[in-house]
C-alpha cells in the first residue's frame, strides 16, 4: 500500500472564509508540523476555563499540499486523519469532503475523484472550530492533533478497517484463527478475486489462509476464512509475542484487461482471556489482577500533539511501576500507544465517551466553582454517536492489548444531569461544594432509567463490530443505576469509587464480573481488589498528571498522577510499586515530622513525602520506606536504628530520627532471613552549582520482546524527537531535588518543542525558552531532522553551563 505522510501544513488563527480555495495565497501563514495543537503555543488566562487548563480555543485554518505520481493514476486515493479537534471541515482542492464533530475520532474521506497527478499539487483545507473552550473536563487541545496520511489501494481493495482477525480457541498448543474481510471492487470491470492472509513470527512464515471470490463492478462481500496454528506464541503481559498478518488481494478482471494486487499489513496477537464472575481476569488461562492506571492523551508542552516516543518513555516507567494495564479515558486516544501496548504488554480498556446525550457539568472557574457550562459532545451524540463508536470498535480491534470496550465514564453521574425519584438527595464523588438544589432530585431533569435505553443501544453497537471482547463503562452511582438496569447489558462492571458496594453487588450480581474502573491511590482501594478474588483489577485515577480539570487559577491541571506532566517519577510512584512489583524494592523518603499527634493521624497516608536528606541538624524527621520486603534495618551514618518489619496497615515501614548530615541506608530483608536483599540510599546534598543533562534512550528490557516494531511505530515521529532530561545537581554530583532554578535552554541545528517542569502553578508560556526547574529537574523535547545533529545547551543563575551533543 503506497502511503505518505502528511506532516507539513500552514497554519492561520482565526477564521479565514475564503481558505477553502485551492488558490488561495496562504503564504503568510506559520508553517507548522502536524500532529499540532494551537492551544498549548497561546498564554495561559484567567479568561479561559480551568476545566481546559486555561488555554484558548477559537477557530482554526489548516492547508497542506502534497503530490501524487503520474503512476498512480487509476488507484483509489484516500487521505485519513488520526484525530482533529473539533468540528473539523475539510477540501480537496476546494471541493467539499464533510466534517467530523467528535475531535477523537479517526476518520477517512475517498479523494480519488478530487486528486490530480504529476506536477500539479493536491490541496487540502482544514477547518478546526473550537470556540466552546468549556466544553469538557480535562484538556483536549485544539487543531490537526495527531497524524494525517494519504494512502493510494487498488481498484479491488479491502474496505476501511475492515479486516478482523481473531482466535476463538487459544491454548498452549493450538489455536484456531478467523479472519474476516469485506472486499470491493470499484474497477469497470468484473474481477475473479483471491484474497490470501499470511501470519508470520519472526520473519517465518506460520500459517497462510486463502479464499477466492468473484465481484461484479462496484459490488463489496465479506469473506471469512479460517485455520489452526499449531505451537502458537502466546502474547502476555510479560511475553508480549506479536505476529504480523499479510493480506494480499489479488485481482484478475475476467476480460484479462488488468491484473493488481493489493497487500497489507498489521500485527496481532494470539491469547485468550476471560473475566470470571467469582475468580476474577485470567489472561491465557493464568488468573491475573489488573493493576491498571488511567490516563488523559496531553503531554504537558506538547499538549494533544503527542508522539509516539513521549508515551514510550511513559510507558516504560510506568512497566516499572507493576502497572500491566491502561485504561484510555475517557475518548479513544492516538493509535499508536494501542501499538505500543501491544508491543510493550499493556493491556487495555478503550473508552468511548465521557458523556452521551446530555451535558454534564463543567467548570471553567475552578472545579466545583458555580455556575458550569454545559458545552461538549451532547449535542452532537444522538447524530453521531453510532458512526463514532463504530469507528473506534473497527480502529482497534484487532489489538490483542485491548481486553474491553467502554462505553462511557460517569454517565449515571448523580444530577449531572440524571435523577431519579429513589433519591431525594444524591451526591457525587466531588460534590462538596454543590449547591443543596442541585443535589435534590428534581422531575423535570433526564429521569435515569433513560440511561438504561442508551447503555443497551450502545452495547448492541459495540456486539456488531466485535463480540469477542466484553463491554463495560464506569459506573459513578451504582446506589442507583444498579437497581435501574444500567448495568444489565455489561458484561464486565466497572466501578468508579465505590468499594464499599463489592460485596453487596456481587452478591446482587453473582453472574458479573466487577472491577474497579477508576480508583483513588489509597492503600484501602488497592487492599479491595488484592484481597478479594471476585475483583478482577483497578485503575488509578490517574498514572500521569494532566492538563485541566483545575482547582482554580494558577493550578492548571491535576496532579493526581504518579508522573508528573513531565514523565518525571513521584515518591507515590515508588509507594505504587512496592504494592504492585514482584521484583523486590526498597525506597527512602522523607519529610519533617509532625508536630502533633492529630497532625500524624490526618497524615498517616496522604503525607507529601520528598526524595532528599537535608533538614535542619537535629529537627524530627520522618522516614517512609516502601518496600515489597518483609522487613528493613535502617542505618545513619552506618550507625543502625534497628529493624522494622513492613507494616501492612500504613503500606511503608516508619521510622522517626533527630536529623544528622551524610548518609541514610535502608537494607531489605525477607523473614527469617539474614541475607541483604537489596537496599536504597540517601545522602545529604549540598547546593545546586552543575547542571546534569541525560538523553533519554529506552531501556533494552522494554525493547526486548518487539524492538522492530517500536522502532517503525516512532517513525509516525516525522523527525528524530529527543527527550533530555535536566536535573540540577552539587559539587558532588549528588540530585538537588528541592531546587527551582531559572534555565534558559538553547539548540543548534534543531527546533525545541517544549519545556516541560511538571509544575501545574506555573503559567510560564509554554513557547518561552526559559522555565524554573521544578523540584530539581526539567524536561526539554528536541527535534531534529533526520541527517542533523544538533548541541543543546542549558545555562542558570550560579549553575555551570553544560550542553549535549544530540
């Protein structure tokens, strides 16, 4: 399949009604790389809604050329984009393709009849409106946010995602493969068709399936084919074997006029998996807990337009964490993270919308802060809705991460705006400053067993793209939509919150398997899925910090992650991971002590802990060790403060010391053992005077398994990304992560795309060159062109310049 990408646009803010024409004069606009996101390059305000992370929106023009050879005439020419938002328009050479409301959806207009060929450019408009800037909960960027492509296919083609392959038995030693297909011929003539699909491991060939057809002019069949693949390679989480799948489509008109062959390609896994009711998620016939994380598609300073490799980094870290799954709140998101969880070993809840055909609350002057707006993808769901969710099923189908759709996040949200005369008085997860009114029901708002319509509707359109996988959606108020229906079409419930109702639902339900859709970071919510075998898994609100959905002004987004927005590793990511890794860990943090007994009380889990030793000679200092040992001996200078054996009531072992300068040791230890398991150490540091600069590269152990793969999906980079990480250190070399320095960051021969700190309270504009450091480190996003190399340089106040060749 002949494709390229469309990665160079102009670019004009503002409304400009008369770009649509090819011959319009765009060359004063900003020259731009696709994926793009306006928002993230305007200032932070006060004016625009905390909800969005006080960015703006408005309205937006995009125009790319691009040129096909002469050879390719004849050949259906498609232009696809990944994902625009929103209410995105589009020309081809100043005709009129359609729009798409939903900004996350990917979506494909046939310009076979609009292109030309040779010398004379193609050019494609974009029009991007995005003035309801309060139109959700979290940031969602505006303009061409992630890829465009142009492929050119055959007359006798494969339909638009139409290619689904699947194994309804898996086991060890055999699976039985279906692959299913719809083929159209749009050639003048009649062709006799055959149509072979090729799986393939490790560049040998493991199993070839063909079928043959004949399709009259303009005519389309679906074709099923099957086989058995014996010894097969099983995808896991920790072996995540992929195997590539070839269909060639070969077409031979009857009157022998032409002959074409058209292929593609993709790459699936073999496994199986289901959710049991009383014993939880087995993965390949092993049971297995999903320690899940949720996250939004930003990325701090590059906000929507993300790349590939900005989630490889994430991703890694979070691999490291013992996180095994990701749910993708609350909208489909980039198709190549589900290529990298494929890769990777992630499995997936891929989510559909945040809200159907009634608006929710958003606030757009500080979370809770009344009156909300009600903008957002209500108004377009009754007309849309069935086209977007049927674009997302057929996207990604055939991921083999992807073990359940959602259909939606919080619907039965109480109030907001369903009600229901059960409960006089309903409150929601963060209704603490809801106006009483707004919390009483209320016969003139959406009656809630209208939820129970929908969410059966949904589930039916999901079952028709896919019945391989279950359906689910996160459930917000299960006090009442599980005595309304809602949740009678799932076949795996999700429960956002709300562990206090596992038993009793189960109990209800005792054909349902349940999990927590979105859960707190609270020892209490983990303890609930670890200790009962009914509860297949959590996700935790959420791995990464996000844009929007902010308190109010200056905080700019969330900081419920265990990344920050720049990726960087929190103390309660290393908390995270002596819950969640087998691989034995010992970790230090600190932070004064409290100075009064209540104060310990309130602080025993929610304590901001810090990764440094430097305090006041001789103040209280606590010490927190998370370790997935059984025990630990702590030293001070060599000097033991005794052991203490892990504490399964607070989740870390606790030590308190009068501080002394040098050198704090944690051992590790398991019971009954006198060995060293491993051990975590911390040493008092001086002043911030150096500057250390790390290109980041990802590890052999994550590229172990599919280290082709990753490497062809970060080409969908268009350029060589660098990701350097800064961190400030002393004389000694030692990490001074209290810091917040002033850098001024420069490149020669590249461009820097962003800054990024992490700290949601500065309102820095993300195209400035300079940003604090924010406890100790900074991360700088470079791009260079494929046969550059690029110096990079970092200066500060009192700090030794340092730069790195790239």
């Amino acid at each position: 399949m002949n494709t390229q990408l469309l990665n160079n646009w102009k670019f004009q803010y503002n409304d400009c009604p008369e770009a649509w024409y090819k011959g319009y004069d765009d060359s004063s606009w900003e020259a731009v790389t696709v994926p793009h996101d306006w928002s993230v390059h305007m200032p932070f305000s006060k004016e625009y809604s905390s909800g969005t992370g006080y960015l703006a929106g408005g309205i937006g023009w995009y125009r790319g050329s691009f040129y096909l050879p002469e050879e390719l005439k004849g050949k259906k020419i498609f232009i696809t984009f990944d994902g625009v938002y929103k209410n995105s328009q589009v020309w081809c050479n100043s005709y009129y393709l359609g729009k798409r409301p939903f900004g996350y959806a990917t979506f494909r207009y046939d310009i076979t009849e609009q292109a030309v060929f040779g010398d004379t450019p193609n050019v494609m408009a974009v029009r991007v409106d995005h003035k309801d800037i309060s139109d959700s909960r979290w940031f969602t960027g505006s303009g061409i946010t992630r890829k465009v492509t142009v492929t050119a296919e055959e007359p006798v083609y494969a339909e638009y995602n139409s290619i689904f392959f699947t194994t309804p038995e898996v086991s060890k030693e055999e699976a039985s493969v279906k692959i299913t297909s719809t083929i159209i011929n749009e050639a003048a003539e009649a062709a006799e068709v055959t149509v072979k699909h090729t799986l393939g491991f490790k560049a040998k060939e493991a199993l070839t399936v063909t079928s043959s057809l004949r399709l009259s002019p303009n005519e389309k069949k679906e074709i099923t084919v099957e086989g058995l693949l014996s010894s097969p390679m099983l995808w896991s989480v920790n072996e995540p074997n992929l195997y590539k799948l070839t269909t060639e489509i070969k077409a031979q008109s009857i009157t022998g006029a032409s002959n074409t062959q058209q292929n593609y390609e993709s790459m699936v896994g073999i496994r199986s998996f289901r959710f049991t009711a009383d014993n939880g998620f087995y993965l390949n016939d092993e049971p297995l807990k999903l320690k899940g994380v949720c996250v939004h598609h930003d990325a701090g300073c590059l906000g929507a337009a993300v790349l590939p490799s900005v989630w490889l980094r994430r991703l890694e870290a979070l691999k490291e964490m013992g996180c095994n799954s990701i749910r993708m709140s609350h909208n489909p998101h980039m198709p190549e993270l589900y290529d990298l969880c494929d890769a990777l070993g992630f499995l997936v809840m891929d989510e559909a919308f945040d809200e159907w055909e009634s608006p929710k609350n958003k606030w757009w002057t500080g979370h809770n802060v009344y009156p909300p707006r009600h903008q957002g993808y209500a108004e377009d769901f009754p007309q849309w809705h069935e086209q977007d969710l049927t674009d997302l099923i057929k996207r990604d189908r055939n991921h083999p991460s992807i073990i359940m759709w959602s259909i939606g996040n919080e619907i039965d949200y109480p109030n907001d705006p369903y009600c229901h005369p059960l409960f006089t008085t309903m409150t929601g997860n963060n209704d603490k400053d809801k106006p009483s009114a707004e919390r009483e029901y209320n016969p003139n708002k959406p009656n809630a067993e209208r939820l129970s319509v929908i969410a059966a509707n949904l589930t039916r359109i999901v079952k028709t793209s896919d019945t391989t996988r279950p359906v689910t959606a996160a459930v917000a108020f299960p006090e009442l939509s599980t005595f309304l229906g809602y949740i009678d079409s799932f076949d795996v419930v999700g429960y956002n919150y709300k562990e206090e109702w596992y038993e009793r639902d189960h109990g209800r339900f005792p054909d349902k398997p349940f999990l927590g859709s979105e859960n707190s970071h609270s020892l209490s919510a983990w303890k609930a899925v670890r200790d009962c075998d009914y509860i297949s898994g959590q996700y935790l609100w959420t791995g990464i910090d996000y844009l929007g959905e902010a308190h109010g002004w200056p905080i700019r987004g969330s900081y419920a992650g265990l990344l920050t927005t720049a990726g960087f590793k929190k103390t309660s990511f290393y908390r995270r991971k002596s819950f969640w890794q087998s691989e034995p860990t010992v970790y230090l943090t600190t932070a004064r002590a409290a100075e009064t007994e209540n104060e310990a009380a309130t602080e025993w889990e929610w304590k901001e802990m810090f990764r440094s030793y430097n305090y006041i000679p001789e103040e209280k200092v606590e010490i927190r060790c998370y370790t997935n040992l059984d025990g630990i001996e702590l030293f001070v200078n060599g000097k033991s403060l005794g052991r203490k054996a892990y504490d399964d009531t607070l989740g870390y072992i606790p030590f308190t010391l009068s501080f002394e300068p040098g050198e704090l040791k944690a051992v590790g230890y398991l019971k009954n053992n006198e060995t060293e398991i491993t051990s975590d150490l911390l040493l008092t540091n001086g002043a911030p005077c150096d500057i250390s600069l790390t290109n980041w590269e990802p590890s052999a152990e994550i590229l172990a398994f599919n280290k082709a793969y990753v490497e062809d999906i970060l080409t969908f980079d268009g350029f060589r990304l660098k990701q350097i990480e800064v961190t400030l250190i002393d004389g000694n070399g030692l990490p001074c992560l209290t810091d917040s320095s002033l850098l001024r960051v420069s490149l020669e021969g590249g461009k820097i795309l962003g800054l990024e700190n992490g700290n949601l309270a500065d309102v820095r504009e993300y195209t400035s060159l300079e940003r604090r450091a924010y406890n100790g480190k900074l991360l700088i996003y470079a791009a260079l062109s494929e046969d550059s190399q690029g110096v990079l340089t970092v200066k500060g106040s009192s700090l030794k310049t340092r730069s790195i060749t790239l």
